[in-house]
C-alpha cells in the first residue's frame, strides 16, 4: 500500500463520513457544502501533484477512507 499523508488520508475518513450521512439525510445543504470542500481538498492535494494520478491510487485512498479503526499502521507500510 502506498504511503498517504496523514491530511489526506482524514480528509477522505471525513469524506466518507458526511457521504453516510447526507445519504441518511439527502436534504441537508450543510452536508452538501461540506462534502463538495472535503471533495475539492481531496482532488487538488499536493500529493497527486507529485504523483501519478492513476486509479489505483484513488482506490487505495477511498479503503483507507472507508476502514474502521486505526489506519496509521497501513499508512506508512
């Protein structure tokens, strides 16, 4: 697994988040608003400046995001 900087990889744990929860509440605007910046954080971070943007990447960090518990083992393996 790719090593994520730490930022990155809690801005995605939130993205997930407020995605479960606008799910349960898909009227919320505060939901949407932030879900839209943790979106705009994610795509634009330095990391994926310096890296290629492949999709396994991508799919790597959205496991980290979506993992329970603690995850800075497997960021740093």
């Amino acid at each position: 697994m790719r090593p994520f900087p730490d930022d990155l990889v809690q801005a995605q744990q939130e993205w997930s988040a407020t995605y479960r929860q606008l799910a349960e509440r898909p009227g919320s605007t505060e939901l949407r608003r932030s879900l839209y910046r943790l979106s705009t954080q994610l795509f634009f971070h330095r990391y994926w400046q310096r890296r290629s943007q492949g999709p396994a990447g991508w799919c790597e960090l959205r496991e980290l995001g979506r993992a329970d518990g603690d995850v800075s083992e497997r960021l740093h393996q």
